[in-house]
C-alpha cells in the first residue's frame, strides 16, 4: 500500500507545467496532530508499505520527515519523495538521516535545468506540454536516455488536445530513446491522452491532504473522502482522469459513488 502524504503546498519554484492550482496553493502545512493520528493508525498495519512525501516541494518540511522517519519501521517501510530536484543538499541530509536504505525520487523536468539523478534510485518523468515540447532537443533526450534508462517516463498536459503534429514529434523523441535502450522501449503518446486520459497513479493509494482529508485524487484538494482525525484509512484505486477532471471538480457526479459519467473513475479497496 502507498500512502502519499501532501505536507503542504509551499514550493520554492513557480513550474508553468505544475498541476497546482492558486486558489489551494496557501502556507498552511499538516499539523503534529494530524502526523501522530497517521503514525497511530500507520503503525498498526501489518506488513510492508510506502510512504511518499509529495506537494509543493516536500523538501521544504525536512524536519516533519525526519519525525515521521523516526517513528516509523524501516524494515517494512520505503520512503519516496516527488520533488523538484533543487534542494540537492536537503535530499541527501535526509538520505544519510533515514540510513541505510535508500530514498525513492521522482524528478520531473523542472525549471532550473538540473536534470542528473539524486541517487540510483532516481525516476524522471518530463511533463510535456504544447508549450515545452520543443524544448526536446536531440541531446536532451539523449541525455536522458543515457542516464535513467528504463527510468524515464513521458507524461503529457492533460488540459489540451494533442494534434497530429505533437504526435509525430513524440514519435520522434521515441526513435531516438529506442537508438540509446533499444527497440523495445515505449513512452506514451499524446494520442493516448486524447482518447481515454489514463490517469498515471497506479494501484491502491491512500491520499492525505495537509489538513488531514483523504483525497479521491491528491491533484484535487476538493475530492475529499473523508478526513483522518474522524476516520481509518480510506483508500483508493485510480482508473481514469477524463478531460482535466483534476481541475473540474463539477465533472464529478459524487465523491461518494467515485463516477464521472458512467465512467468509474475511482473505486474504494479493502
């Protein structure tokens, strides 16, 4: 099980591809209360789990890290951090702090450029948008390629529909990883996310807002389940997100039954 926890929404970068919308991005950050309410009900659990620090920039709350690294299994748990990459002495303060294992990140294609790995954990995902695609040069996927390997991935802005275009440039990008890794490396293309916007968060979640509500999608603050100082982990499993679905609350008929138009969007899991 993941559980993925938004410590806040404060983030030292202003990324024009970020998902974050102004009217939730504020200061306020999860409360000592809310942490010991997981870390009670987290402990409980039997067998092993993830815990993944998103936001905002995670690395901006260190210290409510360390406390939840030290009050926690670390033989059965692995910690994850969705960041942006740029407080590099922060990550690894918090790595040499958790020990002998290491930290899981995320890095995306963030706006000061600095695209090497963190550790040998590293995944990259660059957000494509109509605005940044043709910042794909040769030598930027090149590089890419030569540094994550099979750890690359190729997500796309969901708020626009990708034309024929976008589509052959992708096919592109995709013949030259597949000169560095090999023929059978695939990314996604755009032609995907026009047709079905497959939601890229996998498997059963448990989604944690700062304020203590367990989220449907932890890109929509207003997807609310439920909130964890009233109830026991709600957890979650990511079919589909239609049409900018994380944007367009209004999209959705109920929270409660998890719908979008006949379509399941999101199902609960024992």
């Amino acid at each position: 099980m993941e559980f993925k926890l938004i410590l806040g929404y404060r983030c030292n970068l202003k990324c024009s591809y970020c998902y974050q919308l102004k009217e939730h991005c504020n200061d306020k950050e999860m409360s000592y209360e809310i942490i010991d309410t997981f870390l009670k009900r987290y402990n409980k659990l039997k067998g092993s789990h993830s815990i993944n620090f998103f936001g905002g920039e995670p690395l901006l709350y260190a210290d409510k890290i360390k406390y939840i690294m030290d009050r926690v299994d670390k033989d059965r748990t692995s910690i994850s951090i969705s960041t942006n990459g740029s407080l590099r002495g922060t990550f690894y303060e918090l790595q040499e702090y958790w020990g002998q294992h290491s930290i899981g990140n995320l890095l995306s294609n963030k706006e000061h450029g600095d695209f090497t790995k963190l550790n040998e954990e590293s995944s990259f995902r660059y957000v494509v948008t109509k605005e940044n695609i043709d910042e794909l040069t040769e030598s930027k996927i090149t590089f890419l390629a030569n540094h994550y390997k099979e750890k690359l991935q190729f997500k796309y802005d969901m708020s626009s529909k990708w034309e024929l275009e976008h589509i052959q440039k992708m096919e592109h990008v995709q013949r030259i990883l597949q000169g560095v890794l090999g023929s059978d490396f695939h990314i996604e293309l755009p032609v995907d996310y026009n047709s079905k916007f497959v939601c890229f968060v996998s498997g059963t979640n448990c989604f944690i807002n700062y304020n203590g509500d367990y989220l449907a999608c932890h890109r929509n603050p207003n997807s609310k389940l439920g909130n964890i100082m009233e109830e026991d982990f709600i957890y979650c499993k990511n079919e589909y997100c239609l049409d900018r679905c994380t944007n367009r609350p209004e999209n959705l008929y109920s929270y409660g039954k998890y719908e979008f138009k006949g379509v399941t969007l999101f199902h609960s899991c024992d």
